[in-house]
C-alpha cells in the first residue's frame, strides 16, 4: 500500500537498522481506521489504543525518548499533577521527554504526550512546561486529536502511527513522499498533528483552568506563548511548537486577559525543576566539553540561589565528559549542603560507582531506599548498583519486591531480565522478556522468546506447564489479529 512504503521511508530516514522496521511493521496488524466522511464513526478506543502504542513505539525506534529514571518520574509526576486537576473521563496518559533541540510538545492518539528538551530547558520556570502539558491534555481530553485523526481514510495503522511519529519528532518532509503521494495527501496528513485555531483557543481556555485547579499560575501560559512569540522575532525561524499551534497576537490577549480574570491564591512549583533543567542540559549535550566550559563561565556569574543547579549540572557534564574525579569532590560538598536532594544523591552515587568505590554508592542508596522504599529512580539505581557490584540476585529480591513493570519504559523490564539471567534463572528472564514485547504489542517476537525459553535445557515441567500456557495466550493474540 502507498502508505506503508512512505512509512518505510520514514523509519529509515530516522536512521534505524532493518531489524527495528521489521519489529515495527510486526508489532500490530494492519488494522484500517474508520473512512473520514461525515456519518463515519470516531476512532474506537481499542482503536486508539493501539495506535497510540505503535505511535509510541516508532517514536521510541527513532532514539530520542529519555529513558532515564530521574526525567522519567519527574515529567510524569508533573503530568499526572495536571490530570488529576483535569475532566479525563478515565483517558489513560503516557509522558515522556524527547532528546531534541526543537521547542516543541506534542499529543499524540492514546493521550501519549511527548515534550522536547529544548522546551524544558528553555523554559523560565515550571509553570511554563506546565502549562504546555496542560495545553496538550486538552488536546486530548476534547478530542481533537481523535478528530484529527478520522482525517486518514482507511490507512493502515502501522503506517500511519510511523508517519504521525515522524511528524512529531520533526523529521517529516513533504517532499519525500513526493513519489509515493500527492502533495494534497501529503498536506494532509501533516495537519493530523497541528490543530484549528477554535482548538487552541479551547485547549488554552480550559487547560488554564487545569493549570489554575493544579495550583500553578494560570499565567504561565500567556507568558510562554510570548516567550516562542519573541525567540521567533530575535532569531527569525519559527519554534517547532508554533508550526502546529499557530500563535496570533490576538490569541496571546485572549489568554492573558482569561489568566488574569483567575482569584489570586498560593501556587506551588518543585524546586527541582532547575535540577531538572541541567540534568537535561548535561543529558542531551551534543558537544560534552563545550557544555563543560560553558558551566565553568557560568559558575563566574551565577546568582546565589540558583548556584546548587548549576554546580550539579556542571559536575553531571564533568562525568558525562570523561572526569568523574573531578565532579566527584563537587557532588559530595553539594550534598553535605543539601542532603535530601534526591538529583544530588543519586548523582553522587554515580560518581562513587564510576570511580570504582561501590560500597560507598550502595551504602549511600541504601540509606535512600530504606527512607524513600517506593521511589521508582531509587530502587531502578540501587538495583543497577547492585548489579555492578556483582550481587544480581539482591538485585533481583529487590526488582521482585517493588515490581517496576511499567509497560511505556523498558528500563525496568531489562534490568530485571538482566537480573534474571545472571541471577541463573534464564527462563525467567526469556519470559519477562516476552511480557515485555507483549505489553508493547509485538506478539511475534513475544513468541520467539518464549520458545527460546522452552528450549533450555533442564527446564522442570512446572516451568514449561507455565511458558506453554504464555505461548497460548500470545498464539491467541495472533490469531485474534
């Protein structure tokens, strides 16, 4: 089909190997969505469901998602905050963070909601990235982006969800389907992910008030629209962000007018959120000892209050860069300063386990996790530390009893088969494995694991009683597609 040839255009134009499109194009069925004429039905939540997971997963395939546990529970904390001041009606919302130098966020099918680093860092405070989040929930919540999507007549939903993902991440081209499409199809698909200016005056109007019932300052919004507004006019290139939320001045009125008419009260922000920023910063480095200087020409001008963030981000780089010795000295002083930063904490645990002393790293950890026993990047980094020191199978007692099997982040689910397989328990780790590839959709691959673990040798009858039953479920998947 035309589409799926674009999709594979796409994919390869995002860099990845032959292996990662064939997992792609397997990892669902070609299921047609509903034609777009005006008695057709909307998108059925399975539907969406899947779309939004393949979606996901071909963003994933393009290397950008941050799979770091810090940034991680950070964005969703900040994202589920915003949920829970919002009308979702039981929509389910996935968050991540994108390594890429575009100011720009995006809401995609299955309320998966992806925002840039850029954005992050650029933003003057937390509110500001809260209120993009809370604009983008809207997004959701008021169907516009299910609407948007009944504007694919019958496309295949594994070429669709690569060439929506590809818009998302900034690397469509409408010139390079140039062959497979006509420039009309082509600009239409591009306007699946960028909205009519009645949606964004409503994603503004109501996702302000989201902003306002989560306890951040309802002008925050206005004020990050002025910021994109100005950033155009300085450097005269328009950010991602308002290729697909056109932005009007008359718009940036309408939201300051509504943001002040809000009655004033108490709004929080974390104080993490500069740690965040050069996490991101020393994270998503291009250039590792450029950052480095750059901090080190900072650290000369900085105020007081804003100096812990900088001088962590700057011992981050120090490390990222090759010169963990030196950012070593600069984390400990940091945390007898402040010792109940968890970015600081963990960042200094890291540096102990670079410079080859573990037992500081895990005595450090252990004193974390015996104070905070459900934080996910505590357990995930003394799991890992763990690991490092050669102890799989505390690691694993510890995965076992905190369960992190978050399907939208792999993290969890690789460690615990690393685990798993060094702990000696190799069926074990082909089955988490194959749940894994299950929870994402990719029944064909979750079968081969299993029959991989079938295949080992010495396996007690219990255990292959319980990988044959799994091998059924995900045989009745396939047949169910």
């Amino acid at each position: 089909m035309i589409f799926t040839t674009l999709f594979k255009r796409f994919i390869l134009g995002m860099g990845l190997s032959l292996a990662s499109l064939l997992y792609l194009q397997t990892a669902y069925a070609d299921i047609p969505l509903p034609s777009a004429d005006s008695n057709a039905p909307t998108l059925s939540d399975l539907q969406e469901a899947q779309l939004g997971k393949q979606f996901f997963l071909s963003i994933k395939a393009s290397g950008q998602v941050i799979d770091d546990p810090l940034t991680n529970e950070y964005i969703n904390t900040l994202g589920n905050r915003l949920v829970k001041a919002a009308k979702t009606n039981g929509q389910t919302f996935h968050f991540f963070v994108l390594a890429n130098p575009d100011i720009n966020a995006f809401a995609g099918p299955g309320g998966y909601v992806g925002i840039n680093s850029a954005l992050i860092i650029q933003a003057k405070n937390e509110s500001e990235v809260a209120g993009v989040l809370a604009h983008e929930i809207t997004h959701v919540t008021q169907g516009h982006v299910a609407r948007s999507m009944e504007k694919a007549k019958g496309v295949e939903l594994s070429a669709l969800a690569g060439l929506l993902a590809s818009i998302a991440i900034g690397v469509y081209n409408p010139n390079a389907g140039a062959g497979a499409m006509s420039a009309t199809m082509a600009g239409a698909q591009q306007s699946m992910l960028t909205f009519s200016r009645s949606n964004e005056e409503e994603a503004d109007n109501i996702g302000m008030q989201v902003l306002y019932n989560a306890n951040f300052n309802p002008m925050s919004m206005p004020n990050f629209f002025e910021t994109l507004q100005r950033t155009q006019r300085l450097y005269g290139t328009m950010p991602e962000f308002l290729s697909s939320h056109p932005l009007t001045t008359n718009r940036i009125a309408d939201s300051q007018s509504r943001a002040s008419h809000f009655p004033p009260k108490a709004y929080y922000e974390d104080p993490g959120f500069d740690f965040l920023q050069n996490h991101l910063r020393a994270l998503t480095a291009s250039n590792r000892h450029g950052l480095v200087t750059q901090y080190e020409k900072e650290l000369t001008q900085i105020a007081p209050a804003q100096r812990p963030a900088v001088e962590y981000g700057y011992a981050v780089a120090l490390k990222n860069e090759g010169n963990p010795a030196k950012a070593l000295p600069i984390l400990e002083r940091l945390h007898q300063q402040i010792p109940d930063n968890l970015w600081i904490t963990i960042a200094l645990c890291r540096s102990y386990a670079v410079n080859k002393q573990l037992n500081l790293a895990l005595d450090e950890l252990a004193k974390l996790h015996a104070a905070n026993p459900d934080n996910y990047p505590i357990v995930y980094y003394y799991a890992y530390t763990l690991m490092e020191s050669n102890q799989p199978k505390l690691a694993l007692n510890l995965l076992r009893q905190h369960q992190l099997d978050d399907p939208d982040d792999p993290i969890p689910y690789q460690l615990l088969s690393q685990a798993q397989g060094r702990a000696g328990f190799v069926s074990d780790a082909y089955q988490t494995r194959a749940a894994y590839l299950m929870s994402m959709g990719a029944p064909k691959a979750a079968l081969d694991q299993l029959k991989m673990a079938l295949a080992l040798p010495n396996n007690l009858e219990i255990n292959k009683a319980k990988i044959k039953a799994q091998m059924e479920e995900v045989q009745t998947s396939l047949n169910g597609n």
